[in-house]
C-alpha cells in the first residue's frame, strides 16, 4: 500500500464489503491504489486487495477487484476479478478515457546519475574526514 492512503477511498470499499457479505470493518486491506481519474478529478478509479471475512461462512477471501468512485454523484461502484486477464479487461473498460497512473522505472541515465552522486558524496565525506585526521 502507498505511504499516502486514501481513508475515504477506503471508508468506501469497507462499506461496499459489509453491503455484499463481508464484515468490512474487520477486512485487511493490502493494496488500495489510484489506478485512473478523469479531470477535474471527481471521477477515480482504484485498484484494491483485501482479506476479508464472510457473514455467512468462517473463512476469509482475499479479493481483488476494481472500484470507480464519482464524489459528484456520490456514486460508488466496485468490481471483483478472478484472474489477471478479468482484471485487465474491467480495468481497461472501466478507464476508458480516463488519465491513467503509470508506474515508472528508472531508466539508466538516472541510475547512473545516483550512483555518480554518491561516488561524490563519498568522496566528500572522505576528503572532509581525512582532513580532520
């Protein structure tokens, strides 16, 4: 899960897990991540996997899925998926002409670059200890 989180987001699918057979409250929550938007920015939409527990049985789920979320509306929407192609179809369904998040990677250039800033720093630490001796 990101460093930020999205407590309302979360408030959300919680809520929409006790509605379909979950207890949502207790439901652990390891993914929740903004995947798309459309501007302004009221329409959003996450990917998600949690660990829930059903009302109706002992065992729990991990589930994965899709929700869409427009705080205009106040309308909320979610989707289970049960393999990676399901999963890809919702999410190319559900974003269509949306902003997407893409992950980036870093590419040499930038590796490089940090590893020719910490060749420096450490030859600055060194030069500066050195000194001192």
């Amino acid at each position: 899960m990101p460093l930020i989180g999205n407590k309302v987001a979360e408030k959300d699918l919680r809520g929409w897990l006790q509605a379909h057979g979950y207890f949502g409250r207790s439901a652990k929550v390891f993914e929740l991540e903004l995947v798309a938007l459309r501007r302004p920015g009221w329409e959003q939409v996450f990917q998600f996997r949690v660990r829930a527990k059903r009302q109706d049985e002992s065992d729990w789920d991990e589930l994965r899925g899709l929700f869409r979320d427009d705080e205009r509306k106040r309308r909320f929407e979610a989707r289970l998926t049960t393999s990676d192609e399901d999963h890809a179809v919702a999410f190319a369904e559900w974003t269509d002409g949306m902003i997407l998040r893409q992950r980036r990677t870093r590419g040499t250039v930038e590796l490089s670059l940090i590893f020719l800033a910490v060749v420096i720093l450490a030859t600055v630490v060194a030069v500066v200890f050195l000194r001192r001796v």
